[in-house]
C-alpha cells in the first residue's frame, strides 16, 4: 500500500517542483540543468548563470521555470 502512496518520479510528473541550476543563457530563456539533462527553460524574472529554479509547467518540450529566492537563515 505504501507504493501506491509515492509521488511520481519519472516523465514529466515527476519534473514538476524539480530544482535545476541555469548553466547558460539563450535569446529567449535559458539552459538550465536537471537531473543530469540539459533542457531549454522560459521565465518571468531574469536569470543569470550559477541560478537555482524551480520547475513549474512543462510547455511545448521548454520547462517554465521560476526563480528560487534565497531566504535569508538566522
């Protein structure tokens, strides 16, 4: 029972709230890295190389990504 429980973890399901790291920029997004593969990503905000985003939508083979925000610890 406890197998029917877990969260997806392969195909696209399992991207969603994935984080990747943004290893370049492109004239329209940017290339980022998840779990091992490069793939183009869109965004609102601007993201610049070294950026930790969260994987929000999967849209036409492109990951719409939003920026991770750094919350300051103690």
């Amino acid at each position: 029972w406890k197998d029917m429980r877990r969260p997806v973890s392969t195909g696209i399901e399992g991207m969603m709230g994935g984080k990747a790291q943004v290893v370049g920029k492109t004239r329209d997004g940017a290339k980022v890295l998840l779990r091992g593969e490069l793939w183009d990503a869109v965004c609102g905000d601007e993201l610049a190389v070294g950026d930790t985003v969260k994987v929000t939508r999967f849209e036409r083979m492109k990951l719409v990504v939003r920026k991770e925000t750094n919350s300051g610890g103690l």
